[in-house]
DNA sequence: GCATTATTGCGACATAATTGCAATAACTGG
DNA sequence: CCAGTTATTGCAATTATGTCGCAATAATGC
C-alpha cells in the first residue's frame, strides 16, 4: 500500500470510518490528477464507483478534511487538502484552461493571516486563486 | 439616471449591446446586495424577470466584465467587478455563513502581482477567500 | 470465518441550468 | 417621433447536476 493511501487509512479509522474500495478509488483518482470537477470524477471513475457514492465519499472527505474545493475558472473543484499536499495556490489561464499549482510565499501567507487578524477573524483556511493567461497564451496574442 | 447605471449603459453600448430592462433590473439587484448566488437573485427579481433571462444576462455580464462569479463557502455567488466596485476581498464564516468584505491592501496586493510575475503568468485578476469563524461564532464555541 | 453494522448501487426524485422558438421590446434611420 | 429591423425575452420543454430511501453488499471486530 502506498505511503499516501495508508495516511488515508489511518485518517479514516481515527475517525472512525472505514476504508472501502469506493474511497480507495476516488482517493487514487484525486492524487495522480490535477482538481477535478465533480463531473470528470464521475467520469474517469466510470462506472467502478456510483455516481452517488462519488457525491457521498467527496462529501465525506470534505467533512473529515481530507479533500476542499476550491474556484477555478467558472467551476468549483476537489483536490486533496493541504494534509496530502502542500499548501499551494493556483492560476487558471482564461483563455486555455490550464491550472497551474503556486508554490507557497511566506511574505504572501504572513499578508494574509495578518488581514484576517486585524478584522479579528478567525481564519482556518483561505484559498488565492490568479486569473489571467499563461505565457504560452499571453506570447500568441 | 444614477451614475453607476450610466456606467453599464455606456459600457455596454461599447460593446453593442442593448440595454433592455432586464439587464438594468438585475444590474440593480447587484448593485445593492451582497454578493448573491444565482437562486437568490432569481428570487429577488421575483416575476419581473424570468430565470432563463437572469442566466443569460449574468452569463453576458461575465463576458463583459461587468460581473465575476467567485466561490464563497460553498456556492457559486455573483457580484460586481472590481470596475463597478473597489477591488476587495472575501471572508467566509464557516458557521454561520457570514461574509465579510475585506478592504484592500497594498502589501497583500503587492505579494500577488510578485507571484504572478514571478512565474511569467499575465495576470488579469484574482480572488482571495478567507474561511473561518466569524467573531461571535468564535467567541460562542 | 461469522455476525453486526456501515456503505454501496440502484432507481426515483429534486433542483439547477440550458435551449428552441414565437412574441416582444430596443435601436436605427428617416 | 415613428416604423422597420434585429436582438432579446418569456415560456415550456429538456438536460444536467445533486440527493434520497432502501434492499443488497462489503467491511470491521471478535
């Protein structure tokens, strides 16, 4: 088993919850691949998991904090949390579609939980998102 | 004819497009809400426009850059963009679903744009979401 | 392994979003 | 300011997206 899906594992039995096979797929579908919009999970599960089950473990994952969704473009998509993956920010190319992972910045992180502590907010997570086009768009303009 | 109104008016001439009483309802239900998810401004408009029509004209706004949608919480909320408003952020109260506007700020701005460039990315906007509690849930845990 | 209990898949339902088309309203030039 | 032209609307039907109850099935603890 892989050092992933044991955490996966674990995560779920803690909290008192079991792994089964439909999980084990989504998990599997969600780490070897960029966020997924509830439907291209469906689809790439195909029909191995139910599509109600897919809204049921995603659902489920959520509320364990195993996976969050987030804004990209026009659509919300899951990925794995920050707990499977580290903590990163996006870019989505308006023009083509493409995502792009942002790695972390210590000064933009210390911005950010300093706007939230000086409304007096509790902040248990935040999500930047940068729209415009990627250098492949923005150099055949 | 308020200013703001005006501004669609001219905005949307620019374009080619006609300013039809629709377009000036749901602009005016924008204009004085907060951000609202597509059920809420269908309600809001009761009758006087049909919720097919509230689609396309949000859909034409976005096309415009007269509106943005961006996600807050959960759902899917619609607002002006930052040419009909002041570029801000947002806060989500976890709990009970408040939203917080938070004013903008140069050093947060700044650290952005430095991503952004850093990674030869063009960009053309962004959004911030803050999740977490709000002051009273905070405090009543 | 076996019993217990949670989870799944299925079909039915509920809600959200889109589309075609005839009726209507907005813009243009005179 | 009016009539002709064209875009836009409202309506009804359709499709897509998400949820639910329940019997069958699979996972866990012993």
């Amino acid at each position: 088993m892989n050092p992933e899906l044991k955490k996966l594992s674990e995560v779920l039995k803690n909290k008192g919850q079991s792994l089964t096979n439909p999980r084990k797929l989504v998990f599997e579908v969600l780490s070897s691949h960029k966020p997924q919009t509830m439907n291209e999970l469906i689809n790439l599960l195909g029909k191995s998991v139910d599509r109600a089950s897919v809204y049921r473990t995603v659902g489920l994952f959520e509320s364990l904090g195993i996976t969050q969704r987030l804004a990209l473009g026009w659509k919300y998509k899951i990925e794995l949390s920050d707990a499977f993956t580290h903590h990163h920010h996006h870019f989505s190319c308006m023009k083509c579609g493409l995502i792009i992972t942002l790695q972390d910045n210590s000064d933009l992180e210390a911005s950010i939980s300093l706007l939230a502590k000086s409304q007096g907010l509790t902040m248990t997570d935040h999500q930047l998102e940068i729209r415009g086009l990627c250098q492949d768009c923005a150099s055949s303009t």
